[in-house]
C-alpha cells in the first residue's frame, strides 16, 4: 500500500502565516459530497475536488457610496418603524415567546420589571428618552437590515434563520437597557468664611422701613402720660376720683382692671413655664453642642413665637456670664454663636448673636441691632456740655414675636450687672429687658440704624433727642431690685428733673408720685407677693423725727405731698424706699395705720427705689 499522501484541505498544516480565503474554508472535507461513491485516500487525485480559477477581473463593480440623503432617509424610515412597534406592543398583551421561570438559589429578589425604552439610530447622537410606563411584554425582534449584495460568481454560505422565539430568547438573554440620562455634574461651593456675631445684623441698614403697628386707641391718653397725677388739693387728703381719671393709660382700655386675653400684654403675661424650662437645660450638661438641637429642646414644647423667644432668653441669663476680665482689659475679641456657647462667656455681641442664631433655627425672625447703649459707664449730660457725637459699642435684638410685631429685647443686661472693674459679675434677672414697650427700650438704646427702633407710634427718635433725655424717663437714681419687678415703671415717677432746685418750684408744696406699670398688673398673680409700703425719706426732717413720710395709695398710684420747705438746703438728698421687713415680719401688705402705730417701737428694714438730689 502506497503512503498517504497528505489532503490538500489540511491547511492548518501549513507552515504559513498567509490569509485563507474564506472560499476554501467555506467548504467541509470531502466526506461532506454525498455522490454515492466512497472516496478513500489511496484513490487517484482526479477525484479531488479544486477551487476554480479566481479571475479579480471579472468582478462587478461596487456599487456607488450612499450619500448623506439616502443614510438621513434611512434612519427616519428606522425610527419610525421602531416608533410604530413600541405603539403595537402597548396595545398587544401577548408575549412572544412563553416565560421560562428561572430556578432561584437563596434569597436573591426576582428581576426588577423591564422598561420599554426607544434605542437611537445607530451613528446619531443618544438622546435622553422620555419617561414610559413599565410594561410586561417583550421587545418584539429588531428588524435585521439588508446583506450587501453577494459578490457576482461567487456561492456565499447560506444564513441560518432566527425564528421570532429564537430572536426573543435571545433578547432575554442580553436585554436592552434604557439609555440613563445624564447625571448633573454636582458644583463644589467652598464654604462661607467664619463671620462674627456683629455681621448678624448690626449696623446694616435697611432697604425699607419696618411696619409699624397702628396706635392703640388711647394713644391721645398716652401723650398726656407726663402730665401727671392731677394739681394737689386743698385739703389733706387729694381727690381720689381725679387721680384715678388723670392716671395714665397704658395696653389698651384702662377701665378695664381684668387681665388681657391672650397673654396679649406682655407687663403682666405669666412667663413661668418658658423660665421653668429653660433652667433644664445647664450649658455644662446638655448632651450636644449643636445649637439647632439645643434651640428645638429649649422651645418645642411652646407653640407661642413669644414663649420660644422668652426661653431663649432666659437661657442666656443662667448660662452665659459676662466677660469681665476681656471687657476691662480692652481684649474684647469678635465671637460666634458656637464660642458663646461652648465658653459660656461673652459680652454684648456674643449675647445677641447667640440668640439670634437658637432663633433662627426655630423659625424665629430675629436680627442683631448695633448702637449706643446707656451702660456701665455712662453718664448723663451736665448744663452746658457740648452734645457728643454718636458712638457705636452695644448691641441688642429684634425678634418677631406674636402677632407679628418686631418686639426689642436686650439679653445681655437681662442676664445680670458689672459693678465696676476687678469686681466679680453678678447674675441678676432682669425680666424688664423682655417684656418693656420699645419705647421705654429706646429710653437707653439708640440704634445706629432708624429703621430699627420699632416704636409704636412710627417716631423716630434723634440722636440729640435720645442722648440729651433721661435715661429711666425720670432724672432720678433709681437702684435695682424693687421698681419693674413689683410691678412699677421708672418713667411715672416724679419729680422728673434731677437736681430738685428750690427757685424751680411752682409752689409751696412738691409732690412725689409713681404708678403702676400696667392696669393689668397684679402684685400676688403677677408679682411675688402684695405691695410695700413705700416711705419718703427727706435729710430736712431728719433732725425732727418725721423724716420718713408714707405714701398714700389706691393700689395703682401712690403720692406723697410735702412743703417745699420740708426739702432742706442744697446738698441735702430726698429718696423712696421700700419697707421690706416691720417688727419681724415681711414688710407686703403693711398698711400706713400699722406703720404709723408701731413706727420707733420696733425695728424695720428698708429696699431703695431712687433719690434725687437737692439743689
């Protein structure tokens, strides 16, 4: 038997890195011709089956390139037949092909539902498709575009067919996913530069006037408030019906004695439950120093904007204390809320930015006001000095409380007092700093910006109007302790001037006087207890042991009439006190009849109000 002869088909034999043409390779060995006849590999090479001759010049020519037009053509015939298709799928619920459920291993979820999205041309730009409903049906097949024709001569392999179960399977096996719009590139914005307390608002004008509330409807019987009490009477004892009818009328209806609904008058609303509660919280032991989370537990449990800024404000007086050593030393340092709140020290600025930041993350509007304040320091002007020039070195706030009125407070002379250099701070509530009209507040704060004096009456205060009045709206030295908190107001004392010049006097007799601060005020709802009585001490009759005078009342003005004479020489001093305590007891309630029976048998102390000096 002859050897082998190695087939002409076993081209990977070959030794060659030269192309195949895909003619040859088109083709199967020879067991693939059935003729019947069993070809074997010791039989002649006529039996071999050859390629014909390949002759590149009898090729057709190429057909001519698509212009711009034909493939533009194209493509809207494309689309629109996709477009026609997705509309026949809404309408069509059949499924081309039956749902094979899939063997799930653990507890891997099923598949999310496909979306029906609509694919672009191919070589156009994607475009972000809109929004379609989720649907159950399967893509039907793509429509499988045109073969090039097949080169002339040639016999090309023959295509297998997809059947539409087998294009859909095959789909399944590679589903089209919807084309994601593009993300928004996200901008980094760098954070704002750390400000002070005093960029919150102080001394920054505004674009309009803020509104002022209308007048209250006794806005005439307020003017005539400095008017007085009325003439002294002939006799002994004055015209009770008079003084009550030339009383001044403050917080709307004066005939009405009965509180206000509401809380609406702020003198004589009881603000016990925000105080109780904001003693909860000690800045040493509250578990965050975030400030919106102490703002939120300060004021959630009040419904009322005035209750939430009434807690913020008593807050401030238990847990921040002035700085007395920076103050003294000239090292004040700007300050933001969050220092304020982790050293718990601080001056003005600190104080107001401080409360402006717990208000504002409670929804209060609240701004800091920068400008002049009648504090430690200050000293009223003497005859004939020049008017100095405004200075700014206080500040304060403004907050929108009920009813939408912008109300004046000032924590920080709410919290407590400087005495004076190397002496300790001493706390001391000051509620007055929270509940007076902002008229009185203007009487020792004037804002380097009008618009934010907030009065009332829509006046507008000038600067030599405010240095040149009285602080108190009275002339006299008033000490701390038994004025606002028993329920009284500075500015009704009289006399008003401070000195008391003797040529000055209308008459042979002066009178003393001061009222209440509210209608509505009562000593035992309202305050700590009944009133005092209230004593006139004058150095003339210190020598006849009638030194200390009485004052008559009626429960809302007291009075006290004495000779001028009585005053004594220039130099001497006329001052109120307080009878605190009267033969052992607490001196609320006592009355003039038991003073004057007992008066030089037993001992009593005494609180003082104010003086004037005489001249």
């Amino acid at each position: 038997m002859s050897s082998r002869r190695p087939s002409d088909f076993s081209l990977n034999r070959k030794a060659s890195n030269e192309s195949v043409s895909s003619i040859a390779t088109a083709r199967s060995g020879t067991s693939a011709i059935s003729n019947g006849t069993s070809v074997t590999s010791g039989q002649s090479d006529r039996y071999a089956i050859r390629a014909p001759s390949f002759d590149p010049c009898a090729l057709p020519a190429l057909p001519p390139k698509r212009t711009q037009e034909d493939k533009d053509a194209s493509y809207k015939k494309y689309n629109k037949a996709a477009a026609t298709t997705a509309r026949f799928q809404q309408l069509k619920s059949t499924k081309s092909s039956p749902n094979v459920q899939q063997k799930q291993t653990g507890t891997t979820p099923p598949p999310p539902a496909r979306q029906m999205s609509v694919l672009p041309a191919p070589g156009l730009p994607s475009r972000t498709p809109p929004q379609t409903s989720v649907v159950q049906e399967e893509r039907p097949a793509q429509p499988v575009p045109p073969l090039p024709r097949q080169l002339s001569g040639l016999s090309a392999p023959s295509l297998p067919t997809r059947t539409p179960s087998q294009t859909s399977s095959a789909q399944e096996q590679t589903p089209a996913q919807p084309i994601p719009p593009p993300r928004p590139q996200r901008q980094m914005v760098e954070p704002p530069p750390r400000k002070s307390a005093l960029s919150f608002g102080m001394n920054q004008g505004a674009a309009a006037n803020p509104p002022v509330p209308a007048a209250s409807p006794n806005s005439v019987a307020n003017a005539q408030e400095i008017a007085g009490p009325p003439p002294i009477p002939a006799s002994s004892k004055p015209d009770l019906a008079a003084l009550q009818a030339s009383k001044p009328k403050m917080n709307g209806n004066a005939a009405s004695t009965a509180a206000p609904t509401g809380g609406s008058c702020l003198l004589c609303r009881d603000f016990s439950a925000p105080d109780a509660h904001a003693e909860r919280f000690p800045r040493q032991s509250i578990p965050s120093q975030d400030i919106g989370w102490l703002a939120q537990q300060l004021t959630a449990p009040f419904p009322s904007l005035t209750d939430k800024a009434r807690a913020l404000f008593t807050w401030l007086h238990h847990n921040v204390e002035y700085d007395t050593v920076a103050f003294f030393n000239h090292n004040v340092k700007p300050s933001t809320p969050q220092s304020t709140l982790s050293s718990g020290l601080a001056v003005c600025e600190g104080y107001a930015g401080l409360f402006a930041a717990l208000a504002v993350k409670v929804g209060l509007e609240a701004v800091v006001v920068g400008g002049h304040g009648k504090g430690y320091g200050y000293s009223r002007l003497q005859p004939g000095q020049p008017l100095p020039t405004y200075s700014a070195g206080h500040a304060w706030n403004a907050v929108k409380i009920d009813g939408g009125q912008w109300k004046l407070i000032d924590c920080c002379w709410g919290a407590g007092n400087v005495n004076g250099k190397n002496q300790p701070y001493q706390k001391h509530f000051s509620p007055e700093r929270f509940t007076q009209s902002n008229e009185d507040f203007g009487l020792d704060h004037f804002p380097g910006d009008n618009s934010k004096q907030f009065r009332n009456d829509g006046r507008v205060v000038s600067w030599e109007e405010y240095i040149t009045a009285n602080k108190a709206g009275c002339g006299a030295d008033f000490f701390s302790g038994y004025v606002s908190s028993e329920g009284l107001t500075s500015k009704s004392f009289q006399p008003v001037a401070n000195p008391i010049v003797h040529s000055q006097l209308p008459g042979p007799t002066i009178r003393f006087s001061f009222q209440k601060k509210c209608p509505h005020w009562d000593p035992v709802r309202c305050g700590k207890g009944p009133y005092y009585l209230y004593i006139l001490a004058l150095d003339g009759l210190e020598k006849t042991g009638r030194n200390h005078v009485p004052f008559e009342t009626n429960g809302e003005v007291w009075w006290c009439d004495v000779p001028v004479a009585d005053l004594g020489a220039a130099g001497g001093k006329a001052a109120i006190f307080a009878v605190t305590n009267f033969d052992g007891q607490d001196g609320r309630g006592l009355t003039i009849q038991r003073y004057r029976e007992r008066k030089g048998r037993c001992g009593f102390q005494f609180g003082g109000v104010c003086k004037w000096e005489i001249a």
